[in-house]
C-alpha cells in the first residue's frame, strides 16, 4: 500500500474544515499523513484541529504562519517541505473527499506524471447540510440527497460518480482542459521540489494551474482523473478575490507558458534561504 501526504490550506474556516476531516476520517486507504496548511488562523482553528486529532486518530500536521494577507503560495510550500511522503495528494480546506479518494490516488500515482482531478461544487444550503452522518454514511456524495437539499440536477453530478465506465466515455472529452486543479490533485514530492514548489508570487487565483504549466513545461504529463476520483466543494464568501491580483496571476502564467520556466521564480529553495526550517 502506497502510503500519501495529504496537503491542503486553510484559513478561519472551522466549520468547514471539521468536515473535510470528517471525510479523511472515513477513507478505505488506510496509509497517509494529513497536513494542515494554515494561512494565518485564529487559535480557534489549531484548537479544533487538536480535538479531531484526539477523536478520528488522524496523523495531522498543523503547519502555521501569521496572518499577513493572502499567502497561501508560501504556507504550501511550508507544508511541502514537511511531508514525510513520497507521493503529495493536494486538496482543499473547503472540499470533502469520498471514502474511496485517496484510494484511487494511490493507485493511479504514476512516475512521470501528476493526477489532475475536479470536484463538484456545492450550494451555500447544501454544505451548510453536511453532518457527520451525511459523511460517514457517504450520502452526501448522492445526487438524489444533494437534490433534496436544493441542488439542481446537472451534468456535472457525473462526477460524483467515479466508475471505469463513466470515466472511459468523459475523460477523452475533457482532455484539453487537463490541468492542475488544487482541489484534487496528485504530485511526486520530487517533481515538485524540482519546480521549486508553489510560486509565491502570486495571490489568489490560478496558482494551481501555473505549477500545472510549470510541470508540463518540465515533461511531466497530466493524468485525468477528473472521473477517477471525487471530492465535493462547499460553497464559501471569496472576499480576497482581488481583480488586479488575479491579472498579474494570468500575466504570469502566460509568461510560464510562452518562456517554458520549469522553476518558481520565488518558492521552495527561496524560503529555505530565508532560514525557514521544518517542523519536527
């Protein structure tokens, strides 16, 4: 069994976050470490981390800086630098995987590429739903309870469901759209250190996409697994949404596409000039 590092960021979002650990509770793959990366949280955070540690048995990292605006490139690279694990399963504070998640990524994981799967997004009223039966019981994850709470049918709800059949007819149709997606993703740590992680250039907005860019740019291939594996988003405010920011964000990433950069211009090696040292 493929043992895994879970990263994913959070920030002031205890509600959400104690769901997200709900599932990762509830996972068939039994091997993996999860780590926390924490943008700048209140104690309130680290305290219910402290408390689900106790009551799910999870392994968990809590990786923490001080708030000092949206840094959330800087807080991966932290939480990369102390996985313990060869193979990194990205995914989000705000994002619930299925019991077989984690399953899946262990077992697709391939040398030479990164897994690029999706997720599918939530109502306000639907994630505010979400109890710990719901997660346990993997109901949530059904379009026919997901539809009692207010969410409208959809095609997308094939995506709650992970099966060789569905993803034999999709994933040939969503090829081109292949790209990294922080909320379910897969990454050897190698590759990773190699594109000198998370650029921290960049705020919010597309910092997923250009490590993608970065890694293909390397000759590292995406993977498919939009259909593979599956996770469901909760719906949440987006405040730090900041027009200008997300234009330099897209600057950057064409100039990642049109130059061929392989490493972060500011990231991994950056921070460990600054003297930033693992936790341990």
């Amino acid at each position: 069994m493929r043992a895994l590092s879970v990263i994913f960021t959070t920030y002031n979002a205890t509600a959400w976050l104690e769901k997200v650990l709900w599932g990762f509770a509830c996972q068939s793959h039994g091997e993996f470490e999860v780590i926390i990366a924490d943008d700048g949280s209140k104690p309130e955070t680290g305290t219910l981390i402290s408390r689900l540690k106790g009551e799910t048995g999870l392994d968990i990292t809590h990786v923490w800086h001080e708030d000092d605006g949206f840094r959330k490139c800087r807080i991966l690279n932290k939480a990369i630098l102390q996985a313990a694990h060869e193979y990194i399963v990205f995914t989000d504070g705000d994002c619930i995987p299925h019991r077989d998640f984690l399953k899946t990524h262990a077992a697709i994981a391939t040398p030479g590429r990164f897994a690029s799967g999706s997720y599918f997004r939530l109502s306000m009223p639907a994630s505010e739903a979400i109890e710990r039966s719901h997660v346990e019981s993997g109901e949530c994850f059904k379009p026919e309870w997901l539809q009692a709470q207010g969410m409208p049918r959809s095609k997308q709800m094939r995506r709650l469901v992970a099966s060789p059949l569905v993803d034999r007819i999709m994933s040939p149709l969503t090829m081109r759209s292949c790209t990294l997606k922080g909320g379910n993703a897969g990454v050897w740590r190698s590759d990773l250190l190699a594109a000198n992680g998370y650029d921290e250039r960049l705020g919010y907005g597309g910092q997923d996409r250009e490590l993608g860019v970065r890694l293909q740019n390397a000759g590292i291939r995406p993977l498919n697994a939009r259909y593979k594996t599956t996770c469901i988003h909760l719906e949440h405010p987006r405040g730090y949404a900041d027009p200008a920011i997300m234009a330099r964000n897209k600057a950057i990433l064409r100039d990642t596409a049109k130059t061929g950069r392989v490493r972060a211009e500011r990231g991994i090696q950056e921070l460990l000039d600054e003297g930033y040292r693992v936790q341990g």
